[in-house]
C-alpha cells in the first residue's frame, strides 16, 4: 500500500516516485526493499515510465542533503511536519531542473500535478513559485554543492579519515556505478564472453584490475544478458569480486561463508573453487532465498546454514574450517554510489553497534577456524574505525593472529593493517580487505 494513501495514479512515474521516497523517508525502508515490493511489482506502468521513476527516486536519495539546503533558503517559512510529501515533491522538481535538465514547462507542470495527486490543492502556488524563481534566477548547483550531498556526520567521518583525499571519495561516491559483471572464466573467457555481449548489441570491456570483471557501457536488465541463466554471468561489483581471489581455497577446503546473503561471494567461492565444501550462513531467511536461487542458477550446491555469525551454538557442528570469509555487516559508506537511500537510512547512532557487532563476529569466527587456516575479513566501508581499526584491535586482542601480507595486488591502497579500496578507485565500490592467519602452534 502506498504511503500516499487511496489517490492513485500508477502510471505516472513522478507519482511512483513520490510513493516509493516516502516509504524510504517516513518508514525506513531500504530502495531494495520497496522495489521488490509486492506494491511495485504489481504495478503496471510501462517500463519507460517506471526507469524515469527509479531514475527520479535515485537522483532524488543522491542530492536531497544538497538540493534541501537549496530549498530552504527559497522557503519563506518552513513546511509543517506533516506536509514533508511536498517537500518530497519540491526536491523532486528541483532535481529535474537542475541535475537532469528536464525541460522547464514540463518540469514545473508535472511536479506541480502531484500537489493535487495528494489532496493538497493548496501547495500548487508554491511549487510553481518555488521552481519558477529557481528558472527565472538561474540556479545552478556547483562543485562544492555535490561534495556536500552527504549528511554532516559522513562528511565529517570522511573527511576525518582520508584527509586531501576526502573531496575526491565524497565527488566519487555522487557519481553513477557501472553495470559490471562477473564472468565464470573457468566456463568462458573474457574476450569471449565479451564478444557474445557485443553480438547481442550489448557494449562492454575489460576491468582494468580485476581479471573476472566486465564493465557495460550502459546499464540493462540483466534477462538480457547472454550467459545469465546459465551462471556464465552474474552481476557483482569488481571490489566485491575480489573475495575469493584473496582468500584463496585449497581443493577439498570445508569452507565457511559466514554473512552470505544474498550469495554473490559464494556463488563465486563455488565456481572459483568447485571442490569445495562450502557452508553459506546468514541470520536473514528471506535473503538466504536469494542465495538459493544463486546456488540453482549456476547448478552448485552449498550447505545453508540460518543463524548468527557472532552466536555459534545453533548453527556450528564443532568441526572446524580452513578458511572462512568474514563479509561482516557495516556501515556501506562504501557503496553510497549504487545505494544512495543509505544516506537517508542510516544514522551516526548506528556505528557504535555495528563495532560491536563486527568485533563480536571476528572474535566468534576465530574459535571456528582450524590452525592453519586463513580468514578473510571486508567490508564495503571506507571507515577506518570499520577496517583497519577494527583489525587492528582484533590482532591486539587474538596473540595466535597474523595479518598475511597480501603483497601487491594492483588494486586498493595498503594500511596499516589490511588494504582499502577508496569509491572510484579504479571505478570500484569502497572496500576493505585484510587476511588474518591462524598459525599452527608447534
């Protein structure tokens, strides 16, 4: 159900958009969340309509924190609480204008139309005046207005962390992501499969530094990709492919994926390593469903384990793993490019628990680990209290712990603990990596 109660218009995407931002906004959900929906999968605009809504709602989570700035010095007075839909809609017509170009007439026009799509006749006035003076004055946002589409509190955190790289991390993470893909190289090359792409009239190239990764030149669903059902293909960022790559699995390794929803690391652990014996755990049964359409797409199979990664009791049989990748919940500060709700939905009170947690699951994951084994722990964040901090502490903490030397890979930056990929780095996702090793006690 809509938040925008009983008045419906489900073929105008200005509409969708509107609903879809203000079940993010006043209830907290994720853009994943909404867009699989029952709601949203029902609705039946065509699909143009519905890619200039999502098109809308991402550039709408991208810039509010610059373009609300905006609108409340163009605000004779602040809008009422209980009128934040027209806010919602205001931001809307502001991003039209001045971050896609949409034309004037067509701008003011349809975002006006929504004022009475809620039942709020009398805001019609001040969404045409608002968006028309912008017109009339010029308005452009500048550099500095994009760096700062950030909430203060991840501004100060990246700033704080990265220094004279901050502006470039913050301009980074405002872009657009690439479609990129993972090729199962052991099934088709990358020329190969590149080739097939093209064929299909689908451009793409090679990742400069991660050798399973292609790039599309443009974004497309992927029932169009040649090879994807058949799990030649699957859709993962190039820093996420890297998982498997570093940790490293021997033939016959009982293997651990310990936070594996939605599956896209394990899918790739299996095809990367198919003699393997893989269990693939998660606390969240509806993701780990996600993980069993990965697991039957590509015809492996995997243990599935539901329990929590930092309580071993339930899930654990006491026979313990050679490796085990530790993808741990975060903050996502490193993938704010490609999920731009994460601005919206999550807050500086957070962290401090997702420390905890993280601290929680690397000390239990360690009791589970054989001698001789190898964990791998990362995060999508570019936080250092998340990364190298984290595992700073954990090596303090654990004296039987050695960080491996992941040597020079090509990719990321070294820290001192474990290496950081910083959003954009080579058109990647933020990521952490750092390989921990329990030797054998002689």
């Amino acid at each position: 159900m809509p938040v925008g109660g009983t008045v419906t218009n489900t073929s105008n995407p200005r509409w969708i958009a509107l609903q879809v931002i203000q079940q993010v906004v006043e209830r907290g959900r994720s853009l994943d969340d909404v867009f699989g929906s029952d709601w949203y999968q029902s609705l039946t605009a065509e699909k143009r309509d519905l890619a200039l809504a999502r098109e809308l709602v991402f550039g709408f989570c991208r810039w509010y924190f610059s373009l609300s700035v905006l609108l409340t010095r163009r605000l004779q007075k602040p809008l009422r609480a209980r009128d934040r839909d027209i806010e919602i809609i205001l931001v809307l017509g502001l991003y039209q204008l001045l971050i896609m170009n949409t034309g004037a007439h067509a701008a003011v026009n349809e975002t006006v139309k929504l004022a009475l799509l809620q039942k709020k006749a009398w805001a019609r006035g001040l969404i045409n005046a608002v968006l028309r003076g912008v017109i009339r004055d010029q308005v452009e946002l500048d550099s500095n207005a994009q760096a700062l589409a950030y909430p203060d509190w991840i501004l100060a955190r990246i700033r704080r962390d990265w220094g004279d790289q901050a502006e470039q991390v913050l301009l980074q993470g405002n872009l657009r992501p690439p479609m990129c893909l993972r090729v199962d190289v052991d099934r088709i090359s990358l020329d190969e499969m590149i080739e097939t792409l093209r064929a299909n009239g689908i451009g793409a190239s090679k990742h400069p530094v991660v050798p399973s990764a292609i790039e599309l030149v443009a974004p497309c669903d992927v029932n169009q990709l040649p090879g994807f059902e058949q799990g030649r293909l699957s859709v993962q960022d190039a820093a996420a492919q890297l998982a498997a790559e570093v940790l490293g699995c021997e033939a016959g390794a009982r293997v651990l994926d310990a936070c594996a929803a939605p599956g896209g690391k394990a899918v790739h652990l299996l095809q990367r390593y198919p003699d393997i014996d893989l269990d693939a755990l998660d606390s969240n049964e509806s993701r780990l469903q996600r993980l069993r359409e990965n697991l039957h797409r590509i015809d492996k199979s995997a243990q599935i384990l539901v329990g929590d990664a930092a309580i071993p009791e339930p899930w654990f049989s006491g026979k313990q793993y050679d490796c085990i990748l530790a993808d741990v919940p975060c903050s996502a500060s490193g993938v704010m490019r490609r999920h731009p709700d994460i601005k919206l939905l999550r807050r500086e009170s957070d962290i401090m628990p997702l420390l905890a947690q993280q601290r929680k699951i690397l000390d239990t994951l360690w009791r589970v680990l054989k001698p001789g084994g190898r964990m791998l722990y990362s995060t999508c964040s570019v936080f250092k209290d998340e990364n190298e901090i984290q595992v700073s502490k954990f090596l303090q903490r654990h004296a039987d712990a050695v960080e491996m030397d992941l040597g020079e890979p090509g990719w990321g930056v070294p820290r001192a603990q474990g290496r950081q990929i910083l959003t954009g780095s080579d058109n990647m996702d933020g990521f952490y990596y750092a390989l921990l090793e329990k030797p054998v006690q002689v």
